[in-house]
C-alpha cells in the first residue's frame, strides 16, 4: 500500500478517537484501534491513549478544540508509524473506523469533505467518515 493512504487513514483514526473521548464511544474505539494495530501490546497503547484522553478531558472549555488537536496530532504520528510497519492491518482498521463514524459528535468548524486516496476513498461529511 502506498504511504499517503496509510497517512490519511492515520489522520481519519486520529480524528475519530479526538472526538470520542469524551463519548461513550471512547472504550469501544479505543480497544477497537488498539486491538486492530497493537494486538500484543494491547494493554500499553491502551493504557497510552487513555492518558491522552485525560489531558484532553481535563481541558478548560475555552482550549478544548485546542487539546482535540494536539491529540490528533500526536496520535496521527502514532498509529501513522503503526501503519507502516503493517500496512495489512489497513482494512481492518477502516471497518472499525467505519462501524462508530456514525456516532461520533460533530465538532466545531467541520464541513463536508470528500477525498479520494489512491486504493480508497475518504468520504467525510460532518460527523460521518466512511473509508472505501
């Protein structure tokens, strides 16, 4: 698989656990990421990402968004580098994306965009990501 797709889908999964964390999505999404790309080292990238999500959590409402974007951007780097070393699990991390898109609140300043990336498409449109 070529780098970009394996970085949008990096980017995508990111985006998706920011929005979750202060959700009720966030445990199924978490063990659903950490499951697919760390299956061995499950309960590291676990115990990793809800440490995360606490900063974020802990955020005063005034930097909130702020916070949701350096968690995307420290964890886009992460499960990027994960991606990497097994592009393989891809697909599976598109059906994780793809099953809790759906659900996840929409955030301040989002539009609906729709990109396409070389073996599949990027269909975002609010709170809905859906990868071809």
């Amino acid at each position: 698989m070529r780098e970009e797709p394996l970085r949008m889908l990096a980017g995508a999964v990111a985006s998706a656990l920011a929005k979750a964390v202060d959700t009720e999505l966030w445990a199924d999404l978490r063990a659903g990421v950490a499951g697919v790309l760390a299956p061995t080292l499950f309960d590291l990238v676990s115990a990793r990402l809800d440490d995360a999500r606490s900063r974020v959590v802990a955020a005063p409402p005034v930097r909130l968004e702020q916070a949701r974007a350096e968690f995307t951007t420290e964890w886009r780097g992460s499960i990027h580098t994960m991606l990497w070393q097994q592009p393989e699990a891809a697909a599976s991390l598109r059906e994780v994306l793809n099953a809790v898109s759906p659900a996840l609140p929409r955030v301040a300043g989002e539009g609906g965009v729709v990109q396409h990336v070389a073996a599949y498409s990027i269909h975002q449109a609010g709170q809905d990501i859906t990868l071809r």
